[in-house]
C-alpha cells in the first residue's frame, strides 16, 4: 500500500515538472520570438555604431615644389560586443588616382596622408578621404548597415618664386613683342597709304612677308611652350622672336620716316614752286619796263621746275632746281630795285614809278592778270619783328604804296631840305617795303636791303639841290602826264606756266591689333583628369540628398544620411562631387569651379556662434517647421560656396515634407528640381504612426499622422512649385491597401508620379531600400533622367 502511494505521488510530481517545463518552454520560446522580431526590427532603425570624421573640409595652398601632410581624425563608438570593420581610401579626385587605401579595426585614430604641388601654373585641386566602417553580423548585433564619412581638401596652387619671376618675364616680353608686330603693322600700313600719294616721287620699298610670318609663327610656338608649362622654352623662342623684331622694326621705321620727310621735302617743292611764279608774275609785267635776262633765265628755269614736278621727272627732290631759281629771282630783283644803280638823280627811280603807275592803271582797267577778285596773296604787317600775315589783294597794295607816293609828292622844296633824316629814312623804308611786296613778300633778311637804299637816299639829300629836288619830285608823281597806251605795249611775252601738282597730306591710318594667340595665365580644374579653366559658368547646380525620419532618436545626427550612400556611389559614378555630409561652414565661391557638387545634408544638426566660433550640437527634438528653418540654412551656405542661386533636391520620405515646408515659407526660388521618393504628403496611416512613436522623435511623427494641423496646412494653400516629381513605391500591401511598407501609394501621391514595384520581405523594408540603385535601378535611372 505505502509503495503504491509512493509510485502515485511520484507520477504527480513528474507531471507537474512536466508542466513547469513546458512553461518555462514556451515562456523561453516567447522571449526568442520577441527577441527575434526586436533584432529584425532593430536591424532598420538601430545603430549599433557611431562613425565621424574631422575635418569634413579644408582648404590650403601650395607653391610648385611644396608639400603639405593632411591628417583626418576618425571617431569611432560601438556597442559592446558588436565587430566591425573599417577601411579607407585617400583619392586624388581631379586625377581620379588611388593614392592611398588601408583597413583597420573599428576604433578611433589619425589618419595622415602627404600631398604635394607637383603641377606648374595655377589651379584648384580636390583630394578626399572616404572612410566605411560595416558592423560585423553576430548573434548580438544583427545589424548589416553600412557607414561611410568623407573629408575633402582643396588645394590651390600656384607657382614658385622662381618660376613667378619667369613667368613675369614672359609676359613683359611677350607684351613687348606683340607690341612691336602692332608697331610694325602699323608702320607699313602708313608706308603703304604714304606712298599711294600721286604727286609725290618715293623711292621703291618692298618688305620682306616672310620675316613677319616666321617671327608670328616663334611667337606662336612660345604661347603653346606658356599652354605646357614650358616655360623655360617659351622665354627663349620669345627673345629670338623679338631679335628679329628690333631688326626689322629698325629697317622700317626707318623707311616711314623717310616717306614722312619724302612728303615733306614734296610739300617744300611745291610751296617754294608756288612762291616763285607768282613772283615770276610780277617780274614779267616788270620786263617790258626793264629788259632783264636774269628775268628771262629764272622765268625760264621756274618753268622747267613745273615740269619736273609735274611728271616727277626727276631722280629726288634734293636735286631738283629750286634754289638756283629762287636765286636768279632774287638777282632780278636786286636789278630792277637796287636804286644805287640805276642812272636816276632823284630819290626814286623813274622806272619804278612808271612800271607801278602801268599796273595801276591795269588794275583799274580789270585786266584778269591783276583782277582783285583772284589774285591774293599772303603779306607780311608792318610789325617786321612778328610773322603774321594778312591777306591783301595786289592792286589795293599797289594803291596804298602811290599814296605814300603822293603822300612824298606833296612835300616842298623847302621842307624836303629841312627834313630830319630819320623821317625821311623810315619814309623811305615804309616805300620800299611796299615795293618789294610786289614781287613776293616782305622777309626779315631783306631788311638790310632796305635799310643800304635809305642810306644812299640819305646821303642823296645832303648833296642834291634843292630845285632838283622839287623838279624831280614834280615832273615824277605827276600821274597825268603817264602815257597809258606805254603801258599795255611793254607786257612780255614770255608765258608762265601754272602748277597743277598740290600739295600732299600725310594719310591717316588706324591703328589696329591682330588677331593672335593670348597669353594668358588661368586657374585651371580638373575632375576626372577633364580640366578646364575654373570658373563659375557652369549650368550644373548642387544635388542636395536628404533624408527622412528617423525611427529612433538615440541614433546620431548623420546616421540618417547613411542611407544615401548607394545612390551616393552611383551618382560619383556619374561624375559628381560628393562633399557626404558635409556640416562646416566654408568660404564662400570656394567651390564655385567644380560643377555637380552632391551634399547630404542633415537638418538633425544646430549651429550657433560663440566666443571661440562656430559650434554645432544635435538636435532631434524639433518638428517639421524646425526642419525647415535648419534646411534654409543649409541652403544658403551650399548657394554661397557653389556659387550658384538654385540647388537641386532629392529628399526620402519625411525629407519631402521638410522640402515642401521650406518652400511654404520661403518660396521656391532657391530650387531648381525637386524629386520626392516615398514622400508621407498626405500622411502616415495608424499602424506606421504607432511604430513612429515607438523609437521616433513624436513631434516628427505628429505631423506625418494623417490630418494632422501640419499636413492640412501644408497642403491646404495652392502654391508654386519648381519643377516636382513623386516616386513611389507599392507592392506591399499595407491594411488591405498598396504601399511600399510604410507610405500608401496615395498619401505618396503628388505631382508627375512615377510608380515602382517592389516586395517587403520585412515589413517596411521596401521604403528604406527604394532608394538603392542596386536594388532599384530604375529609380536611380529615373531620378538621373530629371535632373539632367
């Protein structure tokens, strides 16, 4: 009996263990579950790492020769027991070449790199540090995300003080040889016109094209020696281009100014010429009065002169006849006016008084020869200490002389005896300078002349008596007793002949530069190894990625922008400039000479001034508005140092709705395109908002909730928008509606929409991974169609 109650109790207490351990089973069993689901759900919104680099940008400058030692400090925090591994790479980026790449564990160091200025001229170069770190999969960290940072350095550089002296030398020759092909065009160019003149005879001048050709080819070949740095080269073919410069320029400066002085000596012909038949003129109408072979043979020679100057019929104008003439001019002159020698007794030569009587009555006549309406003439004032001219006509100068004739007429005996001498000298020597006007023109060296005649005049009235005096004086102005027919029967025939050849202007010719090679020296910058001059002209605008929420708050500010870095990758691929997640404020229009800039911006990030300058702290404790305002900032600061006044913006899920907000409030004029992918416009349904709070920031995910104040503002007012388009997942059924797992097509819905399907293999993975080109590459495809 006992052994039966024994074997009972037994069998109870082996159920009940039973019992206990299919509880405890089932309770295990529970915990795995739950621990399996938090691990899936934690593998999207966890970080199980913390990765940062500094500086994220930096700029210095180097002179050819020089180097510098970049040094990027690399923090790194993980949770415990969890493995990553981390590598780097240090690319050229304006080469495209690998200049350093390292793995390492995951943990905090220094990473140094050296740099040098090995290109001449002047320019911008880019190098980056892109450092990854993936969590290692483990049974206590499920996480397979990757994390990447990037710090990128601008170089400038420029050349040494070597090669500067160089290069400031080259340009002061090469200023200088340019120069000299401008003088040199222009010289010939003036040779050239000089010589088209008709009247004037020019020795034959051909210049030698070649030589111009050869020196235009060196100086060339000295721009293309500057293209390739060569500046050694360059300097040398510009100092042989300017030898053969100076020869040349010496050869034909010298021959302009020999035209110039050809042109001269033609205009000092041709004036000289002028002077002398007008006064052969005179001393033909003086020859029926005086018959005078040096008349005659000046005549005669003036003539020849015209001539020669007419048909150029002579070897230069050095040698033409000119003075001969002029001096057989003066001879006759001296003959007919000297008084000294003329057989007279009186003061005044008969034969003067009667030839000027002849041409008085001749111009009153209005004889053409002496008609007052053509025959002008320059004549010298009484001030014989100016050169003024006036004009006067010949036969008023005719009659004003026969007044001081009349004028002496009128003088008595008895005064003409008491006269003082200098009265009648200077009235002597205001006579005969009116006379001698009438064959050519007062000049200051005929005034010795004069003043020997008003001597001899002089010493005529000491001796002369003075009945004489009255007699000669009577029967000499008495125009009455004049025989005018004496008049016209004594003109000459000799015949004068008129100059047609004028005179010659110098031609005005404009100075022009040639078209030729520029020496130049530019900022030059290159991507890729595809170099250009810098400058800001470019049509590419920033590409601003930005991300959306984050659905856990204790994850760091730029763990968001992780999950860009696909998309990141393929638009490198496509030849932007990834800055990553750049946060540092940078000098404005530093990097206004690279186009395609793409920035992964985070609004989770605060910035402020202090004392000690600029400090950033995170922040994820604000809403949709907060964003925005922390975008416009962002905004700015990328327009400033691109350069440009619009970006381009691809944002992810709530980042659309930041972006949206951003242009309620400060308008679209800073946005070019704008593409949204899984955008919440309308909101986020019940089960998404739930699990939003969960880990999420709530502010964030009260204004996602369907019809919450935020969202009906938003979308209440009608606005402008830049150019939009909505990308937007479905495939994953979401409630009995379509989505991609966290939006429903369509809240996602809004303009220009363009569909993807795809799958949710957990739930509301699809909405992270639209934004993978290697897992949708059409959308990536899709987004590069619009931008471009």
């Amino acid at each position: 009996m006992e052994k039966k109650g024994k074997t009972k109790i037994m069998a109870v207490l082996r159920h009940t263990h039973t019992k206990k351990s299919i509880l405890i089973l089932t309770i295990l069993l529970i915990i795995a579950l739950v621990f399996f689901a938090y691990s899936a759900y934690t593998t999207l919104i966890s970080e199980e790492l913390r990765l940062s680099i500094m500086p994220d940008f930096d700029s210095f400058s180097l002179m050819y020769g020089q180097s510098k030692e970049l040094s990027v400090e690399i923090g790194i925090y993980k949770k415990f027991l969890c493995k990553a591994e981390c590598n780097y790479e240090f690319m050229d980026l304006s080469e495209n070449k690998l200049l350093e790449t390292g793995t390492f564990s995951a943990q905090s160091r220094v990473i140094r790199s050296k740099v040098m200025a090995e290109t001449k001229g002047y320019g911008k170069k880019l190098f980056q540090y892109t450092v990854n770190c993936n969590v290692i999969p483990t049974s206590t960290c499920r996480e397979n995300n990757s994390y990447r940072r990037r710090s990128t350095f601008l170089m400038n550089y420029a050349p040494n003080k070597e090669q500067s002296i160089l290069i400031e030398n080259i340009g002061q020759d090469y200023k200088s040889a340019t120069g000299q092909i401008d003088n040199l065009k222009y010289a010939l160019q003036r040779i050239n016109a000089i010589h088209e003149l008709k009247n004037v005879k020019f020795d034959y001048f051909i210049f030698d094209e070649s030589a111009l050709a050869t020196i235009n080819n060196l100086i060339n070949q000295s721009v293309e020696y500057w293209g390739d740095y060569d500046y050694e080269n360059s300097e040398k073919t510009l100092i042989g281009a300017s030898t053969m410069l100076s020869e040349i320029n010496n050869i034909v400066a010298g021959e302009l100014i020999k035209s110039e002085i050809t042109v001269a000596m033609h205009n000092d012909a041709i004036g000289r010429q002028a002077s002398m038949i007008e006064k052969s003129k005179i001393l033909r109408s003086l020859l029926g009065y005086f018959p005078d072979a040096t008349s005659e043979a000046a005549i005669s020679l003036i003539n020849a002169n015209t001539v020669l100057l007419e048909k150029k019929d002579f070897e230069n104008y050095e040698k033409l006849n000119l003075s001969n003439a002029e001096s057989l001019i003066l001879l006759a002159s001296d003959n007919m006016f000297n008084y000294s020698r003329q057989s007279s007794s009186d003061y005044l030569d008969i034969y003067v008084v009667e030839s000027l009587s002849c041409l008085v009555l001749k111009c009153k006549s209005g004889t053409e020869i002496y008609n007052a309406n053509k025959a002008k003439e320059l004549y010298y004032s009484n001030d014989l200490n100016t050169s003024s001219y006036i004009v006067m006509d010949k036969c008023e100068l005719i009659n004003s002389t026969f007044k001081l004739l009349e004028q002496a007429k009128a003088i008595t005996a008895a005064n003409r005896q008491r006269a003082n001498a200098t009265v009648l000298k200077n009235a002597v020597e205001e006579e005969s300078k009116h006379i001698y006007s009438m064959i050519g023109g007062m000049k200051k060296y005929d005034i010795p002349t004069i003043n020997e005649r008003s001597i001899y005049y002089l010493d005529r009235v000491k001796v002369d008596k003075a009945e004489n005096v009255s007699t000669s004086y009577t029967d000499f102005y008495d125009l009455s007793v004049i025989n005018i027919s004496k008049c016209y029967q004594n003109d000459s025939s000799m015949v004068i002949d008129e100059l047609d050849a004028g005179y010659a202007e110098l031609p005005t010719v404009n100075r022009s530069s040639g078209t030729r090679a520029e020496l130049t020296m530019k900022q030059i910058c290159c991507i890729k190894n595809n170099c250009d001059v810098c400058n800001n002209n470019h049509d590419d605008f920033p590409l601003i990625l930005l991300h959306g929420h984050s659905f856990n708050t204790k994850n760091s500010a730029f763990q968001s922008t992780d999950i860009f870095n696909d998309m990141e990758d393929a638009f490198v691929e496509d030849d932007y400039i990834s800055l990553g997640a750049l946060k540092s404020k940078i000098p404005d229009l530093i990097l206004a000479d690279f186009g395609r800039l793409l920035i992964k911006p985070t609004y989770y990030i605060e910035s402020y001034n202090d004392a000690l300058g600029i400090k950033f702290i995170e922040g994820k404790q604000g809403n949709i508005d907060t964003y925005a305002l922390r975008l416009k900032e962002q905004i700015d600061e990328i327009k400033k140092y691109s350069g440009k006044q619009r970006v381009d913006i691809v944002a992810h899920s709530m980042g659309g709705l930041v972006v949206r907000r951003y242009m309620q409030i400060f308008g679209d004029s800073s946005i070019n395109k704008f593409i949204m992918i899984g955008t919440p416009n309308r909101g986020i349904d019940k089960a998404t908002f739930d699990f939003c709070k969960l880990y999420g920031e709530k502010n964030e995910c009260n204004d996602m909730k369907e019809n919450s104040l935020f969202l009906n503002k938003l979308n209440s007012e009608s606005l402008n928008h830049p150019e939009t388009y909505s990308v937007i997942g479905i495939g994953c059924g979401m409630s009995g509606k379509d989505g991609d797992g966290v939006v429903i097509k369509e809240s996602a819905e809004f303009l220009n929409n363009y569909y993807v399907t795809g799958t949710c293999k957990v739930p509301g993975s699809m909405h992270g991974q639209i934004v993978d080109p290697k897992k949708y590459p059409e959308i990536y495809k899709y987004i590069l169609g619009m931008l471009e």
